[in-house]
C-alpha cells in the first residue's frame, strides 16, 4: 500500500508512465501514423473554423505540433498521451475535493487503466481524445464555479466547454447535463445565476467563428455527424437493437474496471446518499450524459459507435469509490493494484505485438516509401515544389504530411480551382483508371492509387 505522504508521487509516476510507455509503444511498433491523425493532420494544412467530419480543434492542434516538430511521428502519440495525461490529472483534482481521501482520489485514476478507452485506443490522436481534457477541466470548473465565488472558474468553465464543443458536437452531452444539474439546483445556486450566463456568453463567443463557418458550409458537419449515426435510416427495428447493442457493448468494455472495484469492497451494500451534494453532482456528470446518448439512440434508431463514449467515463471511478468508500477493505488493497500492474503493463505489449504481428492495419502503410517515390518521379519531370494535393484523406493525407514541401490537402477543388497558378505543382491522387485517362501531365501508380503529376517543367 502507498504511504499518505507518497500518494502525490505515485500520481505523478503513473502519468509520467503511462504518457512514457503509450508514447513508446506505437512509436517503435507502428510504420504509418493512424487513419484519424493523419486525417486530422490532411486538415491542419489547409486550417479553417471546420471540416466535413468534425469541428476543428483537433486539426489545430496537431497543426501546432506539426510546426514544432515536423514529420516525426512520436510526436503525434506523444501529443495524444498529453491529452490523456491532462484528464487524468484534473479527475484527480476533482476526486480530492469530492472523495476528501487521497488514496480513494489515486484509485479513481488508476482504475481508469481497466477501460479500453484509456489504453489502446490512445495512440490514435482523433476528436474522441481531443475531447479528453475538456471534459475533466469543463467538469471540474463548474464543480470550483458553483462552490466558489471566484468568478475566474466561470469564465474558465466557459472557454473549457467551446474547446471541447469545438472537439466535436457530442461534447454537447456534457453541456446538457450540467445545465440540467444547474436548473434543477436553480434556488441554491440563484447567487450563480450571472456567473452562469457570463461562461455561456464566453463560450458563444469563442464559437461564432466556427458557426460562421457552418452556415457558409451548409452545415455539413452536423450532416455528416447524422449520416455517421444512421439517423437517415428509417429501419423501426433500430429503436430497438442498437440501443440494446449499445448497452452491451458498454458492458462489456466496462467488466474490467468493475472487477477492479470489486476486488477491494468488502460486500456489495449500496446505500446511495441522493441529497448528499458530492453524490449527486457525480451521478449527473457520470450518468446523464449516457442516458441522454441513449435516449438519443431509442427514439431516433441512432447507431451510437462505441469509440463516441471515450470521454464519458473518465469519473466513473471517482463515482464508485464515492459510493463504496464505506465498504472498501484497505486491506485488499494489494490485490487492487497487482490487477491495476497487470493490466497497465500489459496493454502497452499487447498493443505491441499485434502492432508487429498483424501487417494488414493501416498503420503499416508505407506512407513515407510512397512519398518518396512520388517525390523521385516529380523531381524527374518538374521543376517547382509540389504545393497541391488533392484526393481522400488517407492517400492524399500521407503525401501532404510525409513530403517535404507539406503542400496543402484538399478533398477535391470544387470552386477553388482559381487557386492552382502556373508555379503551384498539383498532385491529384484517386482511381487509377479514371485518373489515367484524364492525366493531363504525369500519370503514376503505386497499386492501389494513381497519381496525376501537374508541374513546371
């Protein structure tokens, strides 16, 4: 058992080791970088308030990290691992005020290694884990907002809730839940009321930009996000089967944490205090937002995708542990950890041997091979720089981050064809046989894609 004195240090080696070994592991054992980051790295290079799949937050920042250190893969599993690291810290702020027992407010963490959402989906930068530090610091600052007078958690709440709106749109469950906690505590935080509209205000603010963006795009985003769920379907039978499917899925994904937990209560008494203000607060944050998905996917046949739930849970353990704290046996507490080792350690080799043993994943795309091929044969029949690339996220994508040059992506030119001048070099990529046909300069192919090669000679 870890020493009272020592809790705060054994926080601090379990982030520095989870951010040092989920940084390592893909490093070493992956080619290519995964699909979602080098989609969101398509995006970063030709920056703007939105894109056809998600709002924009996630394209900056691995934009910002592509300034600092180029094409260096580690550094996007590592920018991941920052993100994660951050939530992890701030659910153990929060776990200190509400649990008011450090060793509880560790174990709320460290349990979070039993969720697959918090290891191996991890190296994969995407929206889903962009969302990750703004939902524990949105949390925790309506939770210092509503029991402070301190204006400044306010305004934090605020610029905390646009980020992770500006993450992706189902961080919106969060948002109304918390509102929901507000209204229905309205006589107790009348105080707050000022306070309250001043964070909404900020957040409008932050997002008018994006907003502006979404109604000069005829909202494709928000399309793209009900085409994703199936809601265009009209099937009646998805009322009904993929909430089910959805529930046992996140049962399943959650039988480890709950093993966890059970490991160290003495006997399963539930006696849950609703009045009690520290409860309450963690049943709203943890339970409605999943009710409100749910609610979502029975009257409207939504199929919820399970990698959407990946911040929804980051304090569930600090619910548990609030919970249990009565029946838990310290004394167990070895055996607590000696699970938490196993799984901690394990799923780092795990994500490492099917990373080496299994050669059909996209991250072992020989992304960077390609592009040097493509660089060779523009050098051989051009002269300026290649600026342009144009196609899927994937193929185009990887050119747009492996070449040198970092030449802006595009999904396609549609009206911004006045964009291509006589010293730009143009790579369009996309089916060979149609491309080969319209070629107007260098055709190549590097099964599956062609590549058309427009340039200077």
């Amino acid at each position: 058992m870890i020493s009272k004195k020592n809790i705060t240090k054994g926080l601090y080696l379990f982030l520095f080791s989870h951010l040092f070994l989920w940084t390592l592991a893909p490093s070493v054992s992956n080619l290519n970088l995964p699909l979602d980051t080098i989609e969101a790295l398509a995006w970063g290079s030709n920056l703007d308030w939105g894109f056809n799949k998600h709002p924009p937050l996630s394209a900056f920042a691995v934009e910002c990290f592509y300034l600092i250190f180029g094409a260096n893969d580690w550094s996007y599993y590592l920018l991941s691992q920052i993100f994660v690291v951050i939530s992890f810290f701030f659910v153990w702020k929060l776990s200190n005020e509400i649990l008011e027992d450090k060793t509880f407010s560790l174990l709320s963490v460290l349990i979070l290694s039993g969720i697959y959402f918090y290891n191996f989906t991890t190296p994969e930068f995407n929206v889903n884990i962009s969302q990750l530090p703004f939902w524990a610091l949105t949390v925790y600052f309506f939770w210092r907002g509503i029991n402070s007078d301190n204006k400044i958690n306010w305004i934090l709440f605020g610029i905390f809730s646009a980020l992770g709106f500006l993450s992706k749109y189902l961080f919106i469950y969060l948002l109304a839940s918390l509102f929901i906690y507000f209204i229905f505590n309205l006589k107790k935080y009348k105080r707050f009321i000022a306070n309250y509209c001043l964070s909404i205000g900020i957040s409008l603010l932050l997002l008018i930009p994006h907003f502006i963006w979404l109604m000069e795009n005829n909202f494709v985003t928000i399309f793209y996000g009900l085409n994703r769920s199936g809601l265009t379907e009209t099937e009646i039978a998805n009322h009904l089967i993929n909430p089910l499917f959805f529930l046992i899925k996140q049962m399943l994904i959650l039988v480890p944490f709950f093993l966890m937990i059970f490991l160290i209560v003495k006997k399963i008494k539930i006696k849950i205090k609703i009045k009690n203000k520290n409860t309450l607060f963690l049943f709203v944050i943890n339970l409605i937002p999943f009710f409100l998905v749910l609610i979502t996917s029975i009257f409207t046949g939504a199929e919820i995708r399970t990698m959407w739930m990946t911040p929804f849970y980051l304090f569930l353990g600090t619910l548990f542990f609030q919970i249990f704290k009565k029946n838990i046996d310290l004394k167990k507490i070895k055996k607590f950890y000696f699970t938490f080792l196993l799984f901690f350690l394990s799923s780092p080799l795990i994500y490492y041997g099917v990373s080496i043993f299994d050669e059909t994943k996209r991250t072992d795309y020989p992304g960077k091979e390609i592009s040097r091929l493509v660089q060779n044969k523009w050098n051989d029949n051009f002269v300026n720089e290649i600026k342009i690339v144009i196609g899927d996220e994937w193929s185009a994508g990887n050119l747009s981050y492996h070449l040198n040059s970092r030449p802006i992506w595009y999904n396609d030119l549609k009206n911004e064809i006045s964009l291509i001048t006589d010293d730009q070099g143009v790579i369009y990529t996309g089916n060979p046989k149609i491309l080969k046909s319209i070629c107007p300069g260098v055709f190549g192919k590097i099964a599956p894609v062609g590549y058309c090669m427009i340039g200077k000679r």
